[in-house]
C-alpha cells in the first residue's frame, strides 16, 4: 500500500509539473490518497489471514491445548491459531514452518505432484507422526490418500469440517 500511495504521489508531482495535466494530477493524487486510506484498514495481517486460511474451531483449539506433548500439523499456521507454537518450540518439537515446501527440497522429485511423490509422502508422515497427536486441516499439504489413512488410523481425538485431531499410532 505504501509503495503504490509513493508510485501515484511521485506521478501526481510529475504530471503536475507538465502544463495541461494538472487535472490529471489531481485525480492520481486524490485515488493515490484513497488507496492510502483504504487498503491499511482492510488488508491488515489478520485480515488477509481470514482471507487466505480457514479459521481453526474453538473447540478444535481446545482439543490441540489439551495434549500435553508435541501436536505436529500439516501447517503450522494452525498451531499459531491453537495457541501451541510457543509450547511446541519450548518442548523441543519437530516445527515445520512450510510443510507442503519439503515437496520442493528433492530435485529428482521435481515435476512429480506431491501426492505422487514417494520420497516426500515418506518425510511427510515422518514428520506428522513424531508427535504425541497430528493435527490434520482442511487445508491442502500434498498428503496421499494412503499417507492420509496412516494419519488417521489412531484414535479421534475432534473431528470435523476444519480437519481433524488424532492421537498418533507408531
């Protein structure tokens, strides 16, 4: 927002400048200062948030809180909404700030869509099942059908629209 507010005040001044154009001037100027006003108060970090990522249930946070030891999550935006990052930090857990981005770390596997690729179905459920509880969103995180089997073959522990809770089967 602040570069486009500069970009439309740097032109007003130079159409300004020009004579003939300062009509122009004044309607970049004026639409420049609107963007000012409006795009900060819209497009705050927890509103593009809501825009970009479902919000995680109260009772689904809950749940996440409730286990004692480390939950890991198919994204970790969900562990911020849940309140446990800083616990999970603490306790020493496995965090993965970008967990679909581990599909990109193979080059051999480029090319391959996440689900199909062996190598990274295998560090995924690595990764998922190092914990006491796996968090499972609705997101999209590149988890296979079988992977997501495995995932949640251990006890319910929420389930519902906005993914799932599961105690973790080794």
């Amino acid at each position: 927002a602040a570069l486009l507010v500069g970009v439309g005040v740097g032109l007003a001044r130079l159409r300004a400048a020009v004579p003939g154009r300062r009509r122009g001037a004044v309607a970049l100027a004026a639409a420049a200062g609107a963007i000012g006003l409006l795009v900060p108060g819209a497009w705050t970090p927890a509103a593009a948030a809501r825009l970009t990522t479902p919000p995680l249930p109260a009772s689904l946070a809950s749940a996440v809180r409730a286990v004692p030891g480390c939950v890991p999550a198919d994204t970790a935006t969900a562990l911020v909404e849940a309140d446990v990052l800083t616990r999970q930090l603490r306790l020493g857990c496995d965090v993965w700030p970008d967990v679909s981005g581990w599909q990109y770390a193979d080059p051999r596997a480029r090319g391959l869509e996440a689900w199909r690729n062996p190598r990274y179905q295998q560090t995924l459920l690595r990764h998922l099942r190092s914990g006491d509880a796996v968090l499972l969103t609705a997101r999209a995180s590149g988890l296979s059908a079988a992977s997501l089997q495995v995932l949640r073959a251990g006890p319910v522990l929420w389930t519902g629209a906005a993914g799932s809770l599961h105690r973790t089967v080794r």
